[in-house]
C-alpha cells in the first residue's frame, strides 16, 4: 500500500518545503550530469595515446646569435653529435614540438587549389627521417623518407618536398574508409604524394578536432631559433637532459639553449588548466551532491519532528513500522521524480549552452540517467536512517501531549 | 472481551523507577460501557494505553477477546490495534494535511481495504455522525466538536469491537460534549464495548459502570443503573473491589 494519492494531496497542501527540495534536486541533476560528463571527457583525453613515447623524448629551444656558421650544416653537425651520446635513440631538429599548444596547421585539399574539392585542416611538423623514430609512432602503411626527399630551404611552394607521411585519423577522414597510400593532397598549392600512414601523432593541440589530423613534411627550414627533439633510452633521459646544454654549447658557442623539458612534462603544463578545472568540478560535484543530501535529510528531520504526533496516530491506527517507513521514502521518491525530470531537461539545456559557449560535446544521455540514479540512491539513503527513527516512535505518542 | 491480570507497567530511568500500574485487574465484559476517572497522573492514560496495545506491560496477563498480548510481536500488536480496536484521543489527533474523507481513510489503507468498499465505509460513517457533506473539507476548516466526530468516524470505520476514548469531550464546551457523548452512547447501543478515560464526572455518571484509578492501581468500581444516571439515582457504591467481574 504505497498511499500516492494522500501523500500527493498532503504535499499539495503543505508544498513549501517539496518545492524546496525538488528544485534543489533539479538544480543538482542538471550541474552533476554536466560537471560529470566534463570530467568523463576530461580523463578520456587524459587518458588517450597520443601515439609517443613521451616518458623517452625531451626538447629544448636553441636560439643562434653567431652569423658566422651556417645554420644547416650547423644542424647536421648538432643532429650527428647527439645521436652519438650515450642513450639517445634518435634526434630531430623540428619547427614545432608536439603536445605543447603551440605548432602549424594549414588546410589540405583534394585538388589544387582554387578547383572546388574535399579540404581539411591539417597539422604538420616539418622534419626530416629521423622523425619516425624520434617520436617513437607506429608506420602502419607504407614507408619513412629517404634523405633524399627531405628537402632543406625555404620556399615551400616553389622548391618543396613533394613526399608526406600522415596519420590514420587523417587518413580516414580525407579518403573515407579508402587506402590513402600513393594518393595526393595539395598543401598551399604543393602536391604531396602520401608515402606513409602512421598509427596514432597528435599534433601540437592535443585536445579538439584537430589534434588528430597530422603529418611530417620533409622540409627543414633551419632559422635563428630551432627545436630539437631528442628520443633517449627511458632511463637515459634525465642524465642526457642534464648534459645537452654543455654538449652543444661545445659544438658551437654563439647560441643559447632554452626551455630543456620532457614531452611529458610539456604535455602536464598544457594540461594543467585543464586539471585545475576538473579538480574545481569535481569539488562542486561532491558539495552539492553534499548539500543535496544534507538538504533531504533537514527535511525528513523536520517532517518528523513536525509529525512526531501525527506518526504516533498513525502507529495507533493499526500502521506497521515498515508503513511508517515506506510513507517517508514514497514521500520522498515523489519529491525526488519530479526533481529529477526537471532536472533531466535542465541537464540537456544547460548542456546545450554550455556547448554553444564552449564548444564542447553535447552531454549524453547515460550521464543524465546516472546521475539521476545516483541522486536515487544518495536520497533513499538520506531519507532512510531518520525514517527508521520515526518507525521506532511509540504508538502511545498519540495520546500524549507534545 | 478484555481481561487484565495483575497487569504492572514500570517506567524506568537512570536513577529513578516508576510504578504507573501496579497489580492492575479487570474484566471487561462484551457491549460493556466503561468510564475511567481518577486523579492527574493516577495511571488511566496508561491504563488506556496498555489497554490500546499502545505500548507494554511490564508485568501481569493480557488477553484481548483471547489473545494473549503478552507474547505478540510488534507488528501483530499493529495488526490487532487495526483490526479489533478504535480509537477517539482527546485532541482528537486528525491529520492536518489530509482532508476529513482522507483522514477517516487512513485506518483502512493499513487494513488493505479496496477502493471501492473503503469509500462506501468512509460515507457510511460519516454520514453517521453527520458530516458526510465535509468529506472534502480539512480539518482546520471544521470546530472542535466536529473534529471530534470525524475522530469517531474515523475509529468506526474500521467496523472495531472495542473502542478506546482518552478524555474525548476534554478539548470541548458543553454542548459538542454531550453530543459526542451521544453518539458514544448510541454506538455502544448498536454493541461496540468502550472504555472511555474522563475527567468530568456527570460524563463519567452516563456510563453504566465506572471505574477509578488511584496511584496506578484499581481503587473503586461504581455501578448505575439507567441512562442517563445522576447521582440521585446511583446505586450505593460496591464495596473497594480489585479484580470485576461485569
């Protein structure tokens, strides 16, 4: 015997409290299924490959203010010694490093431009062969440059290389399901023939719809300041970080050395808002759900303690303790389903201008439905213990005075 | 009907021990109509109380139309308080957030009475202390004597053998007094048995056989004939006799 209806028009009648409490079970409903999916999607970006080893590669910035030397022989000469120290796997010199937010992209086409065809945003690192092994990414098709493809200059369009090596994510999404090997793509408006597919390379944004559409260009165009990563044996690569400043200063002294970080820590400083946000979301999470449930069990205190008498006559009347029991959680379930679907359609509104605002992915459902169970289940809990109570009341409450 | 013997009830604290009912015996006997007076604090209400299965006994037997209380659990003791007992409480104890129809409602859901039979029992009782036309009102919306007669209805409904009053007409004037008393006395008629706790004694003269509590323990038991009595017309008191047979 759920008693629905009395509890209903009982509610009806003395609504200011439900009211209360519904519209703080909604409010809870629509941030916690918003603030949990953010979190979801924030440790499944933390979570995903980015494709290198980025425990076994660092880099640093190498600003040149000598004129005397020529810069890309320079480059080689730095690129052979540091492939020599002990523990180092493989070394690049590179315009931009990945995971760290700041890099190139341009737009890839299917035809040359200005011809009408299929384009798509795409990030690229200009490097050379060592690339493949630098980054530690898995060629899946295809194959790595040869020397000779690797063009050094610096007019792209007119003297640039015509080779490129793409991710599987590009490839995918450019060749829709069909090999992308041998196919052309036009960059600016230079034909690049698609020579490799590798597995997984995010580029230097790895949050977003970008971060896994990439390539490696063989073109090195060795400025004032360069980058150059370095891929080291994992237990090397603290030793080797300590020791490149002195090494390449031995090479040639007219230049300085900057910013010497591994990819991991570079990836954890780009991250760190990010963090900082998911920490500050999950706190909220936890003190409304708190201040929700504080709030439900207030009310059911309040309620007994407002109805101790009216518990005792209804024990007198004949009520079991499970009746008493069972009258409270009703109560509250009523409270709680309606909080629950105005909270539900809250969830998706705010959803939806959060996703205008920000631009991020619409909240899906299955965060909605568990949030809305785990408001459930913390009310019943809430609701529980002090309903447990009341069911103790003597049944000889009733004829006394309070 | 009722039969308590050398029924004791100790309330019991840290440091202090009290004896509301010691040694109590009575027989209360089917279609009986029973007043209960006696001093403040003398033991009625937990004479009532015990009596109503609202809450135990110490010491002593119980057998409520033969069932041993004693040994019931509490939902057994729930089930017979439902089944077998109505009770009127003297602040008349109606639900403030329930209408008058839901409030007489309320004894029968716990029965697991249907739907339909429910409300044909509620109008029924109603009707029979007239206030069948309020079943939609609140409680609030209605006077003290009123109250006090959806009180009954309420205990009615559940069609009991044995109704329980707690001081009924306390909480009301002269005149809603002694018609709730009339219609006590006219449900007794039509054979429910009723023990009725009360203070005011030309009350307590209208039942046909009266009791008193002192100090918790049975000390007078006063019979009259006709209703309604008067003192003029009241029998000598029966000598001080503890346990009564009607």
């Amino acid at each position: 015997m759920l008693e629905i209806k009395p509890i209903f028009n009982a509610l009806r009648r003395s609504k200011v409290g439900a009211i209360l409490l519904f519209l703080q079970i909604a409010l809870t409903t629509a941030v916690v299924s918003n603030a949990a999916f953010m979190i979801n999607d924030h440790l499944s970006y933390l979570k995903e490959d980015t494709g290198f080893v980025q425990q076994e590669i660092f880099s640093f910035g190498l600003m040149t203010f000598g004129k005397d030397i020529d810069l890309h022989q320079q480059a080689e000469r730095d690129e052979d010694m540091i492939r020599r120290i002990p523990g180092v796997i493989d070394a690049v010199f590179i315009q931009a490093v990945p995971l760290t937010g700041g890099g190139s992209s341009t737009s890839s086409h299917l035809r040359p431009p200005p011809e009408e065809s299929k384009s798509l945003s795409l990030a690229y690192y200009y490097a050379d062969e060592h690339t493949l092994d630098t980054f530690g990414v898995t060629l899946l098709e295809g194959r790595n440059f040869r020397p000779e493809e690797v063009v050094i200059g610096s007019d792209f369009d007119g003297h640039g290389p015509n080779t490129v090596i793409v991710s599987q994510a590009y490839a995918q999404e450019m060749f829709e399901g069909e090999s992308a090997l041998g196919k052309t793509i036009y960059v600016s408006s230079r034909p690049l023939e698609i020579i490799g597919v590798v597995e997984t390379m995010k580029s230097p944004w790895p949050r977003g719809d970008r971060s896994s559409r990439t390539s490696i260009i063989p073109f090195i165009n060795v400025q004032n300041f360069h980058r150059v990563m370095v891929r080291t044996e994992a237990s090397e690569r603290d030793s080797v970080m300590k020791v490149i400043e002195d090494k390449m200063l031995s090479q040639y002294d007219q230049r300085v050395i900057i910013n010497i970080e591994g990819l991991e820590e570079s990836k954890n400083s780009y991250d760190a808002t990010d963090v900082l946000m998911m920490r500050m979301l999950m706190v909220l999470v936890v003190i409304l759900v708190l201040v929700t449930a504080l709030g439900i069990l207030g009310l059911t205190q309040f309620n007994i303690s407002k109805r101790t008498k009216q518990i005792g006559t209804r024990r007198a009347l004949g009520a079991r303790k499970s009746d008493i029991i069972r009258y409270f959680l009703v109560e509250n379930a009523m409270i709680c389903t309606v909080g629950l679907v105005i909270g539900s359609f809250a969830a998706f509104f705010l959803g939806r201008v959060l996703m205008n605002a920000y631009s991020i992915n619409a909240l899906e459902m299955q965060f909605v439905i568990g949030t809305a169970v785990g408001i459930c289940v913390m009310s019943l809990l809430a609701v529980i213990v002090p309903a447990m109570r009341a069911a103790n009341f003597s049944p000889s409450i009733a004829t006394r005075s309070i | 009907m009722l039969t308590m013997h050398n029924v004791g009830k100790i309330y019991q604290t840290d440091s202090v021990q009290t004896h509301a009912l010691r040694d109590f015996s009575l027989t209360v006997n089917e279609g009986e109509f029973i007043a209960v007076t006696g001093p403040s604090g003398s033991g009625k209400t937990t004479f009532l109380n015990i009596a109503g299965l609202l809450e135990p006994f110490t010491s002593g037997q119980y057998t409520l139309d033969g069932i041993d209380i004693g040994g019931l659990s509490d939902n057994q003791r729930a089930d017979i308080r439902n089944q077998k007992i109505g009770y009127i409480f003297q602040g008349f104890n109606l639900i403030p957030d329930l209408n008058i129809y839901e409030n007489v409602e309320v004894p029968l859901r716990y029965r697991g009475v249907p739907a339909k039979e429910r409300k044909v029992r509620i109008l029924e009782c109603l009707e029979q202390v007239g206030l069948a036309s309020r079943a939609r009102h609140l409680p609030q919306q209605l006077s003290g004597g009123q109250q006090q007669r959806v009180a009954i209805a309420r205990a009615l409904a559940g069609k009991p053998r044995f109704l329980l009053a707690d001081e009924p007409t306390g909480n009301l004037d002269t005149l809603m007094a002694r018609q709730v008393m009339e219609l006590l006395e006219e449900i007794n008629q039509n054979g429910a048995t009723i023990v009725m706790v009360t203070h005011d004694p030309e009350l307590a003269r209208r039942a046909p056989r009266n009791i008193q509590v002192v100090d918790g323990e049975l000390a007078d038991l006063t019979f009259y004939q006709g209703k309604p009595a008067t003192p003029a017309s009241a029998p000598e008191k029966s000598a001080h006799e503890s346990v009564v047979g009607g």
